[in-house]
C-alpha cells in the first residue's frame, strides 16, 4: 500500500534534518501507528543512517547486538558505544527506545553523558528516539528523576488517522461510502490494519478471514500487544479491558462487570489512560459533574477484538457455521454503536456542516426533568456561545422519518446547555424518509454515508 497522510510529521522532520546543529528528536505513539514506517519514508533518500530496533534482552546480549551492527569489536561500555555511533553516523534512528530502560536503566546515563559530550564536541548529529510505550518514554524525557530530562529538542506524537485521512485510503482501494465507515469502526485510523483491507472485498467476509479463520492474522493480535506492553501482569490490564469492551462504563459497573476493587481500577484506568492511551474517560458535554465520568475504549481495534470477536473465539472451534451468523448479528449490534463516535469524529474534522464553529462537542446523558428513573441520552450534541446543535445517528436498514426529528426536539428541552438558536441533525446508514427529506433546511441537517464520506474526502486538513 502506498505511503498516506503525516504530511505534517514529514515537514517537521525535514525542518529538523535542515537544523545546522545536533538535535535529540522524541517520536512516540502507540503500536502498529506507523512510527517506524514514518521514519522510513523520511530518510528513504539519506545517507549515513544507523538504525537499531532496540529489544528487551539481557544487557550484556544487547551491547554486543548492537556493537556487532555497525563494528567488528564488541563495546564493553555503553558511554564508548553510543558516543562511537554519533561520531560515525550523520543520523541515529533507535527504535523502541524504552526497552534501553527495560534492560538496564543504568543505559540511558550512558546514552546521556554520550549526547553532552557529543554536543560539547559540536557533532552534527540527529539522534531519533521512537517509543511505542507512550507514558514511559514521556517519564523518559519528561521527568527530572530521569538523566535525560532537559536532552530533548523535539517531540512528535504520532497519532491515528483522521477519519477524513482514513477515507481517502479506502475511497482509493474502491470502498463505497458505508463500507468506508464500517470498516473504520473496525480498526480505526491505525495505519498497520490498512493492509489488511487493501483488496477489496465484502467487509463481512474480510472480517471473518482476519479474525476468526484457523490462521487468522489477527486473531491474536491485541493478546500479543497487551503481553509486550504489561508483561506478567498483562491480566488484570486485560480484565478491565474485556469489561470496556460491553461499552463504555463507570468505575462501579466496572468494579461489578470485572469484580476488582474500585481504588485497584482506579489506579489501572489511570495508567491506561495516561500511561498506555488505551482508555479514555468522558463526561456529557456541557457538565462539570466529576461522578458522572465515563470510560470507554480509545482505539477501535480493541474495542472490536472485545466487544465481538473475543467472545466468539470458543464457538468457532465447535461450530464455524454458528459464529459465522453470531459474527454477522455482533458486527450489526456493535457498527450501530461506534457509528456514534465516527459521526463525532466526522463533525470535530468538519465542523463547517453544523454552520458554526462549537467551542465544545460530545456526547450527553441524564435522568429526565421530573422523572429520575428515566434517563435519555443524545449522541451529539455541540454548542458555541449562541447557538447549540442535537444529533442523532442511525445505523439501521430502515430510513428514517420524522419521528426521530420530534424525539430530538423534545431532548433538547431536557440539556443543561440552552442557546436561543438551536438546530438538528440527523445521520443515517439508509436516507431518510420522503417527508422528512422536505423538511431539511438549515435548522435540520440531514446527513448519509454517501454525504459524509463525500464531505471528508473534501477535507484538505488531514
């Protein structure tokens, strides 16, 4: 699949290579973003490049691994070692950085008294530091308990792709518009997964033969990530992450799903969140109510591995025609819902379709006025300092009708938000009705995949 997208990281990088001076350049993110691939595409055309993928074995094993790539001798000091590397090479690419940590932190002292040497020695080097362990390499850099605090020059997050990014991908593969955006609710903007979807086929079949087929490519996939990013303790993570994946939850229906203390989750929420960027919690929008938090699944990947193909596993061995339809009815159930968070998605990348620019976006729930045991919930709702916005969106086989119009305005008496200009939005899988089509105006957008992905690929922010 050809190179997309980071056009962005690609001008900050070459702006970086044009520095006269020696930099340490941080690139983190998480696994399967496309770090490695980023830097690739960036020094495809330069010379005198060392590049060495740093992994987690004994320390003595790793100086001599690394010593053998670049010298006949074998380094018995790791000062000698790097400062050697920095006289010898213009550009210095480590990738999986933190596992220098990992094996000894005793490493990155060396590594630190290297670089000030090699900045009091005026070499021109560019040193290239890749993680996929986000909280730790920030610790890394960040953190005046750690030597290399204060040796950064440039730091790049590399992120997923927008979903406006991620049409452009699949709109070239030949994908029509509602095929676009299921199989972004499958993986996401994670560039690794884009392969996977690069002949193009029917979504339900390609999905079957990903996941579930004897020797599925990712089948295991989000096990074997978990395993390299907690080790032995991967468990626990990956019992709280099994239990997000029935949708986003509290910390109490987490402590009642995964049967773990709620001050234990708090501390793993915490660390999947900061530390790994695997979770992310959110409130109704509009709201500054601490215990009405929420977390949920921050990659689509996982959240599909969870939420359809992980309780399917065991059925397949015993009845691969019985997973099949389980797989077709789980897919429905759970588009329906990530639906919600693309159109989200969509809106925050396109904001010129609402007719304003909201200075905040989101999702919103409550107990309705007068009736505390009914609640009601919108799927989008964005606002400024005038005007307000309410949307709904649905991802059925039925068209929508006015019906659903009237239900929107009737919540929209029920937010805390209220603005004097108020408008709807409706965005729906199958059209809508004829009736409701007549009513579309300003004050009522209607939206289909075929106008989103239209829209999207329109975007020239990517």
């Amino acid at each position: 699949m050809k190179f997309y997208n980071r056009f962005k990281e690609l001008e900050a990088i070459s702006r970086i290579l044009s520095n006269p001076r020696a930099n340490l350049v941080v690139i983190y993110g998480q696994r399967r973003i496309g770090k490695t691939t980023l830097v690739r595409k960036a020094f495809e055309e330069k010379e005198n490049v060392f590049y060495y993928s740093v992994d987690v074995v004994n320390e003595e094993k790793l100086i001599e691994k690394i010593s053998l790539s670049f010298s006949k001798a074998v380094y018995r000091d790791w000062f000698d070692l790097f400062l050697d590397i920095f006289k010898q090479y213009k550009y210095v690419i480590f990738d999986e950085f933190q596992n220098f940590y990992k094996v000894s932190p005793g490493i990155l002292y060396s590594f630190q008294r290297a670089w000030d040497e090699a900045i009091i020695n005026g070499l021109d080097v560019k040193v290239f530091a890749l993680g996929s362990y986000v909280g730790l390499m920030k610790r890394l850099f960040y953190d005046e308990k750690h030597p290399l605090f204060g040796r950064k020059d440039y730091v790049l997050n590399v992120g997923e792709f927008s979903f406006s990014s991620f049409a452009k991908v699949m709109n070239d593969v030949g994908y029509d518009p509602k095929s676009i955006i299921e199989i972004f609710g499958i993986i996401g903007g994670i560039p690794n997964y884009f392969k996977y979807f690069e002949q193009k086929g029917e979504v339900l079949e390609n999905v079957y033969q990903l996941f579930l087929e004897p020797y599925a490519p990712l089948k295991n996939d989000v096990e074997t990530i978990l395993v390299l990013e907690f080790g032995r303790e991967h468990r626990g993570y990956f019992s709280l992450l099994e239990a997000l994946g029935q949708g986003p939850k509290s910390i109490s229906e987490l402590s009642d799903l995964s049967k773990m203390e709620p001050t234990t989750i708090s501390k793993y929420l915490i660390e999947l969140e900061d530390e790994y960027d695997f979770v992310e919690s959110f409130k109704p929008v509009g709201t500054k109510k601490q215990k009405n938090t929420k977390y949920k699944l921050k990659n689509n990947f996982f959240d599909f591995y969870f939420s359809v193909v992980k309780p399917i596993l065991p059925i397949i061995e015993f009845a691969p025609e019985k997973a099949r339809e389980l797989l077709k009815e789980k897919i429905s159930q759970y588009l329906g819902i990530k639906f919600e968070e693309t159109c989200l998605k969509f809106i925050f990348e396109n904001p010129d379709v609402l007719g304003f620019t909201p200075a905040e976006i989101g999702k919103y729930w409550g107990k309705v006025p007068g009736r505390k045991s009914e609640s009601f919930d919108v799927d989008i709702v964005a606002f400024d300092e005038k005007n307000l916005l309410l949307g709904e969106c649905k991802w059925t086989n039925k068209e929508v009708g006015i019906g659903e119009y009237h239900k929107l305005i009737e919540k929209s008496s029920m937010l805390e938000v209220k603005r004097d200009s108020v408008k709807y939005m409706l965005l729906s899988k199958s059209g809508f009705t004829p009736e409701l089509l007549r009513m579309k105006s300003e004050k009522l957008i209607l939206l289909t995949p075929e106008e989103i992905v239209k829209i999207a690929l329109e975007n020239k922010i990517r």
